[in-house]
C-alpha cells in the first residue's frame, strides 16, 4: 500500500490539511505540538476507524483528536494504491453521524469498510500489527 494524499478536514489540531506524499520515504518531523502525532493519529483512524470510549479514559484517542469547535466535521479522506489500483477512502469519525466510504477509482466500484474490504486490501492486517510495525511512536522505542 501506497498513500498517494491525505485529506484532513478537523482532527484534532489540524483542519483543511492536504498533504501529498512524494515518492519514497517520507518523514514527518517538526517542533513539539505542531501536529506530527495527530497525522499518525489520523492515518491509523483512516485506515482502522476510531471508536467513541463509553468511559473517557487515558487512551480514549477518538476524544484526544475530537475537534472542539465542530465535531460534526470530525472527518477526512485518503487517497491510496494497492497493486497499482488507486483507491479513495473517506471516514466521518463524528459518533451521532459515523460513516466510511471506499471506492476503487479505477472503475469506481464501490467497496465496504464494514465488509472487511479495506482490511483484505491491507492484506488482513490489524490495527495492533500496524501500530507494532508500521507506525511506532518515538515514546515507545
């Protein structure tokens, strides 16, 4: 898998952010608070979902990356390829209106998150496999 843009209408700090990943290694570095976790955040959400905890607690990241002023924009869009196939996916994380959207945009057929066809395109990969290989957080090395 290849992310190819990422969209981001309000997630936590960042809004209206697109970002368009050159070819190769890309890394995302800056000062403290300029956002860096909330675009691993916000990639992991993209690919994984985030839920609304019942009881807020330490590790509750849908509340963390909740906007404050408009969590009904809680929302953002990723466009990526798999075996050379784009493919656009778009997440409301907004728990009153949660939604998910994936189409394969070379003949725009219609996939199903809630189907699993984002996890066969991720080659059945879990969220924990992901973040224990893909996406390791500075304070955990």
């Amino acid at each position: 898998m290849k992310i190819t843009e990422i969209q981001i209408k309000n997630f936590g700090k960042l809004h209206n952010i697109n970002v368009r990943p050159l070819p190769g290694l890309n890394v995302i570095y800056g000062e403290n608070e300029t956002g860096k976790s909330t675009m691993q955040q916000f990639i992991t959400g993209m690919l994984f979902g985030m839920e609304k905890q019942e009881k807020t607690g330490k590790n509750d990241s849908y509340q963390q990356y909740e906007p404050w002023n408009s969590s009904s924009f809680y929302a953002g869009a990723m466009k990526f390829t798999v075996g050379g196939k784009p493919f656009f996916l778009e997440r409301n994380f907004y728990h009153k209106e949660k939604s998910s959207s994936l189409v394969n945009e070379m003949d725009g057929e219609k996939l199903s998150v809630e189907q699993g066809d984002l996890e066969m395109l991720l080659g059945g990969m879990k969220k924990t496999t992901y973040e224990n290989t893909y996406c390791i957080r500075q304070a955990e090395i």
